[in-house]
C-alpha cells in the first residue's frame, strides 16, 4: 500500500490526513504548529519536522497550504520537498493556488523525477470531514491513476480536468460560482425579510425551481437554527476571490460580477475577526 505524506494540517487537512489514515494508509504528517500534528501522531500517524523529512519517506506527498506562495516555498524552499525528492515520488497539492504558480512547480519538481497534481477541493470542512469532497485535478493521467485509492477516501467526486494547472483553473471556476452564490443568498434573504415575507418560506418555495443550488440547499438551514459557525473561513474565499481575478488579468479574462464579489467579501474581512 502506498505510503502517504500530508504538509498543512488546518481547518481542511486534519480532517482530509484523518481520513486517509483511516483508510489503513500509512501516514507522515507535518505542519508548522505542533498541536495538530501530536493529535493525528496519537491516532496513528507518523510525525516529520519538515517538508523534505516527509518526502524521503513518501511515495505520494500532499500539501494543503494557504496560497500560492506558501506552496512554493514547502515544494521548492529550503528543506522543502525537493529537498527530498526522489523518482516515482508523487507531488499532490490539496492548496486553491494561481495555475500559474501550479505549472511552475510541476516543471521544477518534474526535473527532479517527481510527478505533480494540481487538486484543489471543494466542499468545506464538513465535506473534509465526512470524505465527500469534491476534488479537481490537472497533470498526469498516469500519476492520477496511481493515487485514486488515496483520494476516494477523501472524496466522492474525482475529476481529471487537464494537464498542470487545469485543476486549479477548475477551482477558480468554482469560486467564481460559490461567491455568486453567497452573495445571492445574502441579498435575497435580507431583502425577503425586509418585504415582509418569511425568509424560511422564501427558501423552500424557490430551492424547488430555477434557483435551485448548493447554496440553497445546505446554508439557510444552519442560518435559521443559529448556526454561525464558518465552514470556510471568509479571508480564506477572500483570497481565493483575488487569486482568480488576478489570474484573469493573466489570461485576458474580464469578470466584472466576480470583482464585485471579491470587493464585498475584502470589505467583509475588513471589518474585524468577528466576521471573518
């Protein structure tokens, strides 16, 4: 059975190196801060003190990192995972990152023999959780097959979409959407309540019809019962937003809705850790 390496332990890569362990995988875990790593070591793990550390021991590495950055520095920085590159490793980045940044480093770590996938996921930490994430991925067909095992016990839907990259161009695709969709749903449940109509009500009738979505569906229930617990922290999408248009710039995409999202959820966060 492969051995698997899981860099960046936060609100979704505890839960997604959880459950791969579970699945009877052998798992090397390492994060910047400690806590989560002792936690998943106490279940079963195997504790690393770098990126590079993990990589010599794996055959296939994960990360799951913040932004674009972030990843670069773990995959091709100092004790990073090049530093520990080795042939028929496999790079997988869980990270929603610019493609661009995607294909600079399959092409380094390529050299050394390593193959890369691109595989953002989407779903939340209820999604990372429960192992339904949906996961998108861009780079070799062949690496994908060899890994499938370990991303059906993270998730329920698997899709190649391309060669580098494409994976994360399909998450900002996705954000492009999710963003639309939370700033709908915002809107039409203040302006229901507002007209004098019953937000509940508002929601069953329209989910049933042309309105019907992922949003819908799962967000207003949590709402209504008080739930105000974030499934995605908000500076996080906020993050997201601007990598895809910053990315849109590159490839000569405008998207002018998109950057009214992003401008609503950046003042968002701007307001304080309260709302974001």
């Amino acid at each position: 059975m492969l051995r698997i390496g899981y860099i960046g332990l936060g609100l979704m890569g505890k839960s997604i190196a959880r459950n791969i362990l579970k699945a009877g995988f052998t798992v090397v875990v390492h994060n910047r801060s400690r806590g989560a790593v002792e936690e998943l070591a106490a279940e079963g793990a195997i504790a690393a003190f770098s990126a590079a550390e993990v990589a010599r021991q794996v055959d296939v590495v994960f990360t799951n990192l913040p932004d674009s950055p972030d990843v670069e520095k773990v995959a091709l920085g100092p004790g990073g995972i090049i530093e520990g590159a080795h042939e028929g490793l496999i790079f997988v980045d869980n990270s929603t990152i610019k493609p661009a940044t995607a294909r600079k480093i399959a092409q380094a770590l390529g050299e050394q023999g390593v193959q890369c996938l691109d595989a953002p996921v989407s779903g939340g930490d209820i999604g990372a959780r429960n192992g339904t994430l949906t996961i998108m991925v861009g780079g070799p067909k062949e690496a994908l097959e060899k890994v499938l095992p370990v991303f059906q016990a993270m998730g329920k839907s698997v899709t190649h979409i391309g060669d580098a990259g494409a994976g994360q161009i399909a998450k900002a695709a996705n954000q492009i959407m999710v963003a639309a969709q939370m700033v709908a749903m915002g809107e039409l449940l203040v302006f229901a309540q507002k007209a004098g109509a019953d937000p509940r009500k508002v929601v069953e009738a329209i989910k049933a019809g042309a309105a019907q979505c992922w949003t819908l569906d799962v967000k207003p229930q949590r709402l209504f019962a008080g739930n105000r617990q974030p499934g995605f922290k908000a500076y996080m999408q906020a993050k997201d937003l601007n990598i895809v248009l910053e990315s849109a710039r590159e490839f000569g995409a405008p998207l002018p809705s998109l950057a009214l999202d992003s401008q609503m959820f950046n003042a968002m966060v701007a307001q304080g850790p309260r709302l974001s």
